[in-house]
C-alpha cells in the first residue's frame, strides 16, 4: 500500500483554494511543494452559482497542469446537473480561449452526472423554499430528488 494523495477543493470568500494535507501543504495554499495528488473532491461545490472565471483557475491547476481526476458532488442530482453543466462551459476550447489557456485542451468525463450510491443517508434540512435553492426544482420524487450530502457526483480528467 501507498498514501494517496488527496485534495479537497472548497470556494472561500470569493475565490478558490485548495487545501492540502497540512504535513504536505505549501507555505502558501496556491502552491504545492513538489507532489501531485491523485484525487482532487469538490465537495457540494455549487459550481453553478459562481463566475467561471472563479473556478476556472482551479479546474485548470487540477485537471490539465496536475493530470489529476476531479471529483465534483452536488445536494441534488439536479443541482449536480447544472454544476456539469458549468463545468462543461469552462472546459471547451472556446472558454480555454477567451480565459488565456488551460482548460480547452479537453477533458474526458470518468462519469457524468448520477446519484452517488456512497451519499449520506439522512435528508439536508432547509430553513427555506428549495425552488430558491434550485430554480424551477420543485423536489418530486425518487432518488435524483433527495437533497442530502454529496448526493450527485460526477467526475473528470484531462483528456488523454
């Protein structure tokens, strides 16, 4: 057995950092020190709701200059969708263009968008309407309507 290295990717206060193990991390969150991880996790992202120009930097480093996979998950299937969606937006070449670079050298989608058979159990509470959360999401039924932890997921790669 070997350690895998891992990133777990969150949004913070307008931009986005990727936060390492602290026995490996940097002096400083934008660079790593000579590792590559293996896996890189979005966890409940909500890419959706941001500039492309936010996460785009940061599916870039990942995915193209790391080659590492990247693991997105949504509280929703739907909201997972529109997250592929987003991401679908940032990695075309036209984006890659218009951004200086990076992401237009293409990716290839491990899987797309479904329910994630390892999600918690126990329904996300809201203290609000969900339609507000998900426009036009009116909840339904069946499993791509539960809203819980990492209930969607998704992943992708540079393309080879």
């Amino acid at each position: 057995h070997h350690p895998v290295a891992v990133v777990v990717v969150a949004h913070v206060d307008g931009g986005v950092e990727a936060d390492a193990p602290a026995e490996r991390k940097a002096s400083t969150a934008s660079t790593f020190s000579g590792w590559v991880p293996e896996l890189a996790v979005a966890f409940n992202a909500g890419m959706w709701g941001y500039s492309q120009d936010e996460w785009r930097p940061t599916i870039d480093r990942i995915v193209h200059a790391h080659k590492c996979p990247l693991v997105v998950t949504g509280y929703t299937v739907k909201e997972a969708e529109s997250d592929e969606d987003a991401l679908r937006a940032m990695t075309t070449p036209a984006a890659a263009a218009d951004a200086g670079g990076g992401a237009g050298a293409g990716v290839e989608w491990l899987w797309e968008t479904e329910a994630n058979p390892f999600r918690s159990l126990r329904p996300r509470a809201l203290r609000f309407d969900r339609s507000v959360y998900v426009p036009g999401d009116d909840a339904g039924d069946g499993e791509g309507a539960f809203m819980g932890e990492n209930a969607a997921w998704m992943c992708l790669r540079a393309a080879a």
